[in-house]
C-alpha cells in the first residue's frame, strides 16, 4: 500500500470539498478498495471516509419506498430493511460476516462490479441512486461493468427503492469467490415485473427484458420455461462458459419467480 | 472402556493449548534485533530473455539496503534436486540448473529476478518497483504435450528438449503386458486429468536469515517440514557451510501438505543475504506469492487400460502418464510420479502384467512437487476410475468386480516391485459396506429423485505405500538421501524426559501421540515427556515429515531409542536391588525383581544415574540419554475403502456430498482422536480436489487461479459430516509399533469416489455416454455433461 492521506468528514458537504482534490477517493466500507490498495493496484492520495456521516445513515419507509442511507453497512440492512424482506434477505448473503459488517450499499453500488448483488436489487426494484447533487434511476445508473453515472468526487448518499409487491433473489455462487456466478433479482411492481441479472454479461448488470413481458402477462415460473438468453453476450470463464451462464439466468430467474410468488 | 492415556487413549492435543489461544509460536512470529525486510521482484511474464537488471535508482531509494540480482550469486550452487530418475533408456534424466534468483531467462511467472532489502517491507516494495527490468518476452509452453513435441519451444536452451524423463516400469514386462492386452476379452480405456493443485497450508512460507559475524555461524529460521534436510541441501549444495556451522529452525509449522518439504530458493537467499548484509533479513510470503511460488501439486495428463479375462480377472494395465515438472525440478519432483506412483499402480488388485510409463516435462509453469500423496493419489484415481468403468461397460457390480480381483494372501509380492506386509481388503470392504449403508442406498436415491436430484453412489478402495523408506532401496531408486529417522530420548534426574525427534510435526499432533507411546512402554504419565522437534541444533538428525512417516518412522526411532533406556534402567535398577539384570521386569513405573516383592520406582533409578553413589560403575556410564536411528525395512501398507454419495442438482449441475464413509485399516492405532481428524482432513482435501480446486494457467502462462477469488478451497459447508472408521487392523509387521501411517489417506481415496459418485448420478439420469469428468467436478462441467 501507497502512503495517502485520510479525512473522515461529518457531514456530506464536507465529504464533497475533500474529494475535490485530485486523487482523493471516497472510501465506503472498504471491502474492495482496501484489498486493491494492499496489492499496489491503486494508489488514491486521499481517502475520505463515509462511514462518520450521520445523514448517510439509517433505513426509512416512506410510503412506498425505502430509503437506506448510502453509508448503511449490508449488515444493517439485513437486519433493518424489514419493509423490504428480498433486499434484506439479499444483503444477509453478500460475503461473509467481515464483509457484511463493513461493506456498504452506495460503496458497492459506486464500485458497480460485475457480480455483485446491489446492482441487481437496485435495477429489478426501480430504485433511485441519491447523490449528493442529484437524484439518478437505475436505469440510467448502471452504464458496464464497474462503471456508473457518477461524475468524478460524486458521492451515493442513499438510494430509494420502490418496495414491490413481491420479490426474490436468486444467487448461484462462483465457488472461489463466493460472488454471483449469475444473480437474478425479480420484483414484481404494480407497473410491471423487473427482472435484473447480475454476474452473467460482460456489460455487467442488465435487465432481462423478454422474461419481464412474460411475467408481466403471467407471473408464474412456467412463463419463461421456453426463454433462452444469447450467450454471445454473456461471460465466460473458468468458472463457467457463456453458454452456462445463460442458462443458469432462465433457471435462477425461475426459483426466484417461484419463491417471489 | 476406552483408555485414559497411552496407546489406544484419545487424549485432547496438548499443543492445541497454544494453536487456539493465539499463543503458537510460528516462523513469522520471530523477529530478529535489527532485522531488515526482503522484497522479490518476480517475474510477470512466463518465459522471457532477461537483458538487463538495473538496479541503480532503486538502490538510491529511502531505506535500501541492499539490492541482489543474480549476479551477485556467482560461485554459488543452483536450487538442488533431491532425487535423480534413470529413463527406460538407462540415462539419467535431465537436470536443469536452478539458480536462487533468475539467470539469463525467467521461465514462470513468480520466478525470483531480484531481491530488495531495506529497513521496511513498505520501501523495499517501493524500490522494487524502481528496478529497471528489460526483459524481452519469448513464446511459453505450458500444456505438456505441446511441450514434448517437435520444435516446441524450450524452456531450457541447455536441454535437448522440455523432456526430464521418459520412464518405463517395469520395463522388462513392456512386451508381456502388450501381449495381455492382445489376448485380452476385454479392455476398458479412460483418458483423464489429474488436476494441478495448490497447496494452500494456512500459514505461508517464512524465511528469516541470521548471521553472526564473530562465530562465522549462521541460522536459518523457516516453515519447514524437515529443517535438517534444508540444512543439508542448502549447505552442501548452495552456499557451502558445513553443518556445524550452519542452524535451521522450523518452530510451529501451520500446516505443509507437502509443499514445506523443500527447499526453496527463498531459503538460500535469506540465509546468504543475512551473511552479506551482516544482519538479519525476513521474508514472508504473501498469499499472491505463494500461488506463484510454492511448488504446485498433481498435474498428470494419463491414458489407463485395464485387461480383463473372460471371467472377469484383471489380467494386465498399461498407463500412459504425462507428468509436469514446472520450469525447474523441486527437491522431490523427479520421484513423484515414478517410485510413488508406479509402484502403487498394483492397488488392491492381483493384476499380474503391469507397465507403467512417465514421461515428465518441463513447462513455463511454477515447479510440482509432491502434494499430500504424491503420486499415490494420481495412481489411486485413475486405477480406481479405470475399474469402475470397466465394471460399466461390463455391467457387473462395482464392489464385486473390486472383490473377486482383491489380493487376498499376505505377503504379497506385486508386479511393480514392492510387497505389501498385510492388509484384509475384504474386511475393510465389509466394513464399509455397513458404515455407509449401502443397502439403503436405492431408498435414498428414490427419495432423491422425488426431490428432483440426481443421486449417485461411488466406491472405491486404495492402497498407499508410507513410512517412507529404506534407504537401501531408495538409494538404488536415485534417492540422493537416505530415509530413516532418529531420535534421542534423555531422561532427566527426577524422571522426567525429552525426547528429540527427526520427525517435525505441521500439525499432526506428535506432541500429544509420541508420549502416550513412551508413556506406555515405562508405564509413566505422559506429562512427564516433552517432545523437541524442528531445530537442528537440539535434534541430531532428522528426515523430516511427509510421507505419512513420522509414527512409524520416527516413532520407531523413538521406541528404539526407549528400548536401551529401558535396558540401561534395567542394569542400575538390578544393581540397586541387587539382583541380575535378567530378573529385572518394568511394569508402570516400577522395577522389579521377578518372583519376589522387591521394587524401585522409575524416580529412583533416574535419580541414581544421575547421582551415581550407588551405582554400577564399573559396568556402565552414568546418565541416562540414548540415541537410535531407525531404517525401516519396507514400505508400510495403508489400506481402505471409501464411499460416496453425491446428489446433482440437474438443472444447474451443482454437486452435494451427501455422505461421506471411509474404513481404514491403518494397523496399530496410538490417538484415535488424531486419526479421525487425519483422516477428515484428507478427506476433505481430497473432496477439494474432486469438487473445487483447480489450478489454472492460460496459454501464455499466466496463472489465472492466483487468488482465493478464483483457486475454490473446500469450505465447511462443501463437505458433510464423515464416517469414518478404522477399527479393520492388519498390523504392519515389520515396524515396532505396527502401525501403518494415516496422514495421507482421506485425500489419496476420496478423489475417486467423488467422481465415480457423479459419474453413477448422471448415468442413472441415462447419460449412458457420461463416462468420465475430469475435475474438479465444477457445476458447468456436470452441466456440459448433462446436456452433451
């Protein structure tokens, strides 16, 4: 690890002018940027923590939706997101305790890697990415793999998810990593289903559109039994071809249509 | 009533009161006064020509104190290699030279090109990344058969091709078996895959390098599984210090696996550098290093046929086997996949042909070396694989086609050159069959299939030669060591004793398991007894573990040693009581003189040799310290038979473990606590292997699985709750303790029963045509399978 310095700000604002400078990076629960650090992959000369800002704290139901700070650890929302049971259910599987207890979600959402969860939860429940300049859709959030609509020194401080009516998510673990090898969130909404991959494509997290318009017309597991996903799109690696991948979306997308209904 | 302490007594593992308090004390726990940190540039290409190393500007970085290249090793000895293999041709393979840091070429990625030493780990990294490297990158040869073809690329220009060895075992009986296959009525044939594997021990390799200036002696501190061994490699070979003026230290070692039995050019660079820089430098290995610097497991690529008679008899087996060495030849490599893997190729089996033939290569890969098995293993599952097709294509049952072919008459002289002492192989199959209920197993599949799974039943036996060796015989075998064991026992005034083994435990438990065998034999509490191992300096010699050696090995030493305190102990206790030294019997800890009501207690007679006023001093020395060396006169025979039953999630491929049974006949057994915890362990490295683990490089030679993120270790929750049993005992009948040796079982005969489990669940699924998977049996693989 580089020498850099490290600012813990209190309030957003101040969060903001400390990440003005060149280099500096915000710095969520660490659980990706420390270890890169470690092996001299990057070198930010600031690091500004988020985790000492109250008003990016705390899990909040109003109306229909829930808002979770963008500093809230997964383990803090596994455990608050009562509203919400398949994101709360999702955050209780991100990693393992360590991981759970000091990753967050606006950190996982900003590092956007191909194969994490929030990426899938966020896109299938229509949520709205809170910055402190702006206010983002899902839809227009995610642009490829670990890459957003952030701007340079933009901060995630929270993120409004639209409690749907029903949901699940359906992980299939990579065995090394324990990551998604391909994640399906499904969240059926009073205006349709969403239905979100995460781990599957080489654009990172996206939505499976024709296993939306089936659900929509029939919200069973039967109603995407003849759907297949074109593997050219997909990745593929040690861990599984394209070919796998794609079909482990239609069967993950099933379970969770079957458990969500 | 199970007993309390000595043979047979399952006592708690003493050590284990330092392991689980934070408390061991481990190499990289020590930190030498003024010590200064190490840093190896390693290589990142696979195969390159090294120009140039300028070392100038890093030298000029904060807190460097000095920078070494290969250059400065001139005059040095190369890395050695213990063992050298004659070929089928009767010439000797071909040996590379090692250097400790890259010579001219780097040839894998992690190869050592330069070291930095400086006051920090943090500048030495700093500085390190200020050499100047200009390194032209050549093609890199990684797969094995490419490797050996015509015109490949070598990876040592000095070789007459990537070519270590091409062996033949036995050679003579090269027609015959041809000829039985000829003759045959049937021949099953199986091509596969032994996967190359990283060891992974918890602890990752340390070497710190002490010099004192004034004494002209140096030291050596290492996680190593036999410190005496590197001491003599690394004094006689690389830097030439004679060993009374050299100390290796491996204090706790955090598990090994093999990987820790050899040397390493880390080692040699410390202990050299220490000397240089007039200081103590320590390196430790990161994990990123030790992917890409351990020596590596398995790696065979083997063709396997199997002859049978009408009747169903094995009647010969032939085997093709690719085996890699890496780039260069780690200490044990050449021995692996020949006298440890040819010699085993018998199994349980009667087959009277059999020619087994190796060829090992040089690759632009980090170097392979013996893996917990080592070579029995790779002869384990492809035999036990070969059969269980060939029971399929025959269509008779797997355990009676194992059954009616099992060796039967002990001893048993195989057709590849070794004899097995004793063994039931029905017993452990009997066993077996009731442990894991195989009786219930259509039940179980049935409710399995009302659930949507597949379900699978694999058996298979093995056969394992430990206790590792004579050296007679290994000496004929091109072993450049002899493989006894020794040890010293000294008994203090009050009683009490230390006993100084050559075997060095990384995890096995000897602290808690060597005294209840002592304790047993004087009939003392085994808190009287302190087990000192892993310094060279306290312990006269030792060969090490591995091998699943120590108890019976080492352990012998150890009761030889006990033998002549006992008989010395007899001569002071005759003379105290003044009787003859025949009459003397020893019996919990007390002698007596037999037929009458005369005793002294075991304090008394310690106490006398130590204060020898009433003493036989003209027969025999005062003190009680004797020292035996111990050469085994055979191998030792481990035998079992293990069963698995798997369920297959059709829909995504993903395999579950079920169950889990294995019968044991490992003779004698001291802790049976310590052998189940053996045995589970292999169990589930072998279950790893099978499942989950994989080393990975792609055709460029980069290593893609060099992180925990993508080299997959079995977790808690990959393996089930183990049967495990090993109550069938045949004892070995040519050691003193009769026992056989356990550490490297579970992962020598579980690998086959995983997949010939897998194998069962996707045939039952009438994927008749699924004949083999190679492994690990990853979830897109069986899925592959399902769909082909």
């Amino acid at each position: 690890m580089y020498n850099f310095e490290f600012e813990k700000p209190s309030t957003v604002a101040d969060a903001v002018a400390a990440l003005a400078g060149d280099e500096a990076q915000a710095l969520g629960g660490g659980q990706t940027l420390i270890p890169t650090m470690k092996q001299r992959l990057a070198s930010p000369s600031k690091l500004v923590s988020l985790s000492g800002i109250a008003e990016m704290q705390g899990v909040q139901r109003e109306g229909a939706s829930l808002t979770v700070g963008g500093a809230v650890s997964h383990a803090d929302v596994a455990a608050q997101a009562t509203d919400y049971p398949a994101l709360a259910e999702m955050a209780g599987h991100i990693g393992d305790p360590a991981v759970r207890n000091r990753g967050t979600i606006g950190g996982s959402l900003a590092n956007n890697d191909p194969s994490a969860d929030y990426p899938a939860a966020a896109l299938a429940s229509a949520a709205t990415v809170v910055t402190n300049a702006r206010e983002i859709a899902a839809d227009d959030y995610f642009q490829g793999m670990f890459d957003t609509a952030l701007e340079d020194g933009e901060i995630i401080t929270g993120v409004k998810f639209s409690v749907p009516q029903a949901a699940n998510y359906q992980k299939f673990v990579q065995p090394a990593s324990r990551f998604a090898l391909v994640g399906v969130f499904v969240a059926k909404h009073a205006d349709g289903v969403r239905v979100a991959v995460t781990g599957a494509s080489e654009e990172g997290v996206f939505r499976w559109s024709e296993a939306e318009a089936a659900l929509d017309a029939d919200f069973s597991a039967d109603a995407i039994a003849g759907l297949t996903l074109d593997p050219s799109d997909m990745i593929g690696d040690l861990h599984g071809t394209k070919e796998y991948r794609a079909h482990l979306v239609g069967v993950m997308t099933k379970r969770a249509v079957a458990a969500a209904a | 009533m199970p007993k309390d302490s000595g043979i047979g007594a399952s006592p708690k593992r003493r050590e284990d009161v330092r392991f689980l308090t934070g408390n061991g004390n481990y190499t990289d726990d020590i930190n030498a006064h003024g010590q200064a940190y190490v840093h190896f540039l390693r290589s990142d290409i696979a195969h390159g020509t090294l120009n140039s190393v300028d070392t100038t500007a890093a030298a000029a970085m904060p807190g460097v104190v000095r920078i070494f290249t290969a250059a400065d090793f001139e005059g040095v000895g190369g890395v050695p290699c213990g063992w050298e293999i004659t070929d089928r041709h009767g010439n000797a393979m071909q040996e590379p030279k090692h250097p400790v840091l890259a010579e001219g070429k780097v040839r894998h990625v992690g190869e050592p090109i330069a070291a930095v030493i400086a006051e920090s780990l943090e500048q030495a990294r700093d500085a390190a990344e200020a050499i100047d490297l200009d390194i032209e990158e050549l093609p890199a040869v990684v797969d094995m058969k490419a490797a050996v073809a015509e015109g490949s690329v070598k990876v040592h220009d000095d070789l007459t091709s990537n070519l270590c060895y091409d062996w033949g075992f036995v050679e003579e009986n090269r027609e015959a078996v041809n000829q039985a296959f000829q003759d045959a009525a049937h021949v099953t044939s199986l091509e596969l895959v032994n996967n190359r594997l990283v060891a992974n021990p918890m602890e990752p390799r340390v070497a710190i390098g002490e010099y004192n200036r004034s004494t002209d002696d140096s030291k050596l501190y290492t996680t190593s599984q036999n410190p005496h061994v590197i001491r003599l490699l690394m004094g006689a070979f690389v830097l030439g210090i004679p060993e009374h003026k050299l100390q290796v230290v491996s204090p706790d070692v955090g598990g090994g696996f093999g990987t820790k039995i050899f040397h390493y050019a880390e080692e040699a660079f410390c202990t050299f550098a220490a000397k240089a820089c007039n200081r103590p430098v320590k390196w430790t290995s990161s994990r990123s290093e030790a992917f890409m610097s351990d020596a590596h497991g398995r790696d065979h690529v083997t063709k396997i046929e199997l002859a049978l008679d009408a009747d169903n008899n094995f009647t010969a087996l032939r085997t093709d086997t690719y085996a890699n060495m890496g780039a260069y030849l780690s200490t044990f490599a050449p021995s692996v996949p020949t006298w440890l893997h040819g010699t085993l190729m018998a199994g349980n089996y009667k087959t009277p042909l059999i020619y087994v033939n190796v060829k090992a290569v040089f690759t632009n890969t980090v170097p392979v070396d013996a893996y917990r098995g080592a070579g029995r293993p790779e002869a384990t599952f492809q035999l036990e694989r070969v059969v269980d097709k060939a029971a399929r294509e025959l269509g008779v049952d797997p355990i009676a086609l194992r059954r009616q072919n099992f060796i039967t008459e002990f001893p048993y002289a195989t057709p590849v050159a070794v004899e097995y002492d004793t063994g039931d192989y029905h017993a452990t199959m009997d066993k077996l069959t009731e442990i894991a209920d195989l009786s219930g197993f259509d039940a179980r599949r049935k409710a399995s299939v009302a659930n949507g799974k597949l379900r699978g039943l694999g058996v298979n036996c093995y056969i394992e030669a430990c206790g590792i060796a004579p050296s007679n015989l290994v000496g004929q075998l091109g072993a450049r060591a002899g493989l006894y064991e020794s040890a010293t026992v000294r008994v203090n005034a009050t009683g009490g004793l230390v006993v100084m083994t050559g075997s060095h435990s990384h995890g096995q438990g000897h602290e808690t398991s060597f005294p209840q065998v002592i304790a047993d034999m004087i009939g003392i509490d085994e808190g009287m007894i302190e087990i000192v191992h892993g310094d060279t300096s306290k312990v006269p010699m030792g060969m090490g573990t591995y091998g699943s050696r120590s108890l019976a090995v080492g352990g012998s030493a150890m009761v030889r040693a006990t033998e002549k305190i006992i008989a010395k102990a007899k001569k002071i206790a005759a003379h105290l009581m003044e009787a003859a030294d025949a009459d003397i019997e020893l019996k919990d800890g007390e002698f007596s003189v037999a037929g009458t009501d005369k005793s002294v207690a075991w304090g008394d007679v310690t106490l006398a040799a130590y204060v020898p006023h009433n003493y036989p001093l003209e027969d025999i020395e005062p003190g009680l310290e004797e020292t035996a060396f111990y050469d085994p006169a055979n191998f030792t025979y481990p035998s079992g038979a293990y069963a698995c039953e798997v369920e297959v999630d059709p829909d995504t491929g993903k395999v579950s473990i079920e169950r889990f049974s294995a019968a044991d006949d490992f003779g004698n057994i001291v802790n049976p606590m310590i052998v189940d915890g053996q045995v589970h362990g292999g169990i589930g490295q072998g279950i790893g292997q099978a499942l989950l683990e994989g080393c990975v490089y792609d055709e460029d030679g980069q290593l893609l699985s060099a992180s925990f993120m993508d080299y997959a270790m079995p977790r808690a929750d990959d393996v089930p709750f183990y049967s495990v049993d090993h109550s069938c005992q045949t004892p070995c009948t040519h050691n003193p303790l009769g026992v056989k040796g356990c550490g490297e079982a579970g992962a020598i005969g579980s690998p086959p029963s995983v997949v010939n489990a897998v194998v069962d669940a996707l045939q039952s699924a009438g994927k008749t045509d699924v004949t083999h998977i190679d492994m690990p049996l990853s979830p897109g693989r069986i899925w592959a399978a399902l769909n082909s």
